[in-house]
C-alpha cells in the first residue's frame, strides 16, 4: 500500500443475521491529509463501514487497513491512530464539560501534551463558562459540540466522523465546518466523515463517495461529480446516481 494512503478499503462486505448485507463489495480510498465523505440514504452502510475502519465491527469479506495496519488482526495499533466520533455520541452527564474533555484525551495522551489539549478542545467547543457545567445540563448541541472538540483535538492521525454537527443550530454547523477545514489543513489531519448534509460535504469534502444499498455508485471531486452529472449542486448529484441516472 502507498506510504501517501491513509485508509484502504478492498472488497468490503459485511453480512447481518438472515443474510442482510450492510456493505457490498465496497472498495475505496482515502489520502493522507484529505477530507473525505461517505454519503447515501439511510442504510445504504455509510454507518456500517464507519464502525469497521474505527474497529468497532468485523467485515464478513475484504480488507480494511489504516495507515498499512489491517483493522482486523492489529485493532489496538489501529485505536492509537484514530478517533471516532459517532451519530449518537454520549457524554458523562455527572462530569463538567472540562472534566469530560480531560478524561477522554487523558486516554491517549499525558503530561505537557495532554494540557495543550484540553486547551484546544476548550477553545474549539467554545462554550464559554458552560465549560465548567455538569454536562447532564448541556443540550444535544452542547454536548455535541463538546464531544467533537475531544475528537478533534485528540492529537489522531484519522479523525472518524458520523454526522459531525448533528444536533447544532446554523451558526454553530458553519463554525465547526470551519474548524475541521482549517484543522485539517494546519495539522495534515486525515478526515472521513458521513453527512446527510449535502451542503456541507460539498463544502469540506476533497472527494466524495456516494453510496447506494452497500456499494459505490459515484466517486470523485464534488466539483467533478457535478459536472459529470450535469448538477448544479450535490444534493441533485445524490438523488440521480441513487436513481440510476
């Protein structure tokens, strides 16, 4: 595998109970130092592929390796490179907002570079004295953006994100679509995420995947996917590729 690939999926499959297929046969990707996006309907194993890149699952068939480590026989190596932040992203609700970003960063790193951390995850979050608030007080957006700020700060190679800015208003959504634009870039941060919003991957995406029932229907550049469509934005590129236009 090239020394300038981040992610490498080959032949993915993943098969539920009674023979359903979550992923079929996908193969794509990723470079280092780009910001990548999965997108498709619900169910079309955005999630799925996700959760098996960040270990979290076991394929059925296929490979997966993060930066040359094969995710199923080198999990943990894996981990130390990653993080991953869920659609549905918990938080602990008797910790403070600082007590949270301190525990879960204090997981991978120590000392000096622990506190830059916590530092910038408080700068990115950006909740001003809501910081020092038991969370089980925070809204959904709150805790959203608390959480993403862990992820984003937490010194990985590959951050992993499902619906980044779920659950945040219009103003807090561009913000963090700028911070993990500007973040990328500055550190070289390797960025793959899934997104209903359109508007937003084609914002922050280098490239986009475009998955229908499993498999890859549509790849590339969202200035390349609409031009090859002839769409005047993503949103209309999606709806014709999953309609087989």
């Amino acid at each position: 595998m090239s020394a300038d690939v981040a992610v490498d999926v080959v032949g993915l499959v993943k098969v539920y109970s009674r023979g359903v297929r979550g992923v079929d046969g996908l193969s794509f990707r990723v470079a280092r130092g780009e910001i990548y996006g999965l997108v498709g309907p619900n169910g079309s194993g955005k999630t799925t592929t996700l959760r098996i890149i960040a270990t979290l699952l076991k394929p059925t068939e296929g490979s997966v390796r993060v930066f040359g480590l094969d995710v199923v026989s080198r999990p943990l190596e894996v981990r130390r490179l990653i993080s991953y932040l869920p659609e549905e992203a918990g938080a602990y609700r008797d910790l403070s907002g600082v007590e949270f970003v301190k525990f879960m960063l204090g997981m991978r790193l120590r000392g000096r570079e622990l506190g830059e951390a916590v530092e910038e995850a408080i700068e990115i979050a950006d909740l001003g004295s809501d910081i020092r608030r038991p969370v089980r007080s925070y809204s959904k957006g709150m805790k959203r953006l608390l959480a993403l700020s862990a992820a984003l700060a937490s010194r990985s190679k590959l951050v992993i994100l499902d619906e980044p800015t779920s659950g945040l208003d219009v103003e807090r959504s561009i913000r963090i679509r700028n911070l993990i634009a500007s973040y990328s870039r500055r550190s070289g941060v390797t960025v793959l995420l899934s997104s209903h919003n359109m508007l937003e991957v084609e914002y922050l995406c280098d490239r986009v995947g475009i998955l229908y029932r499993g498999r890859m229907v549509a790849e590339g550049p969202p200035e390349e996917l609409k031009a090859r469509y002839s769409s005047r934005n993503l949103e209309e590129v999606f709806v014709k590729t999953v309609r087989g236009e």
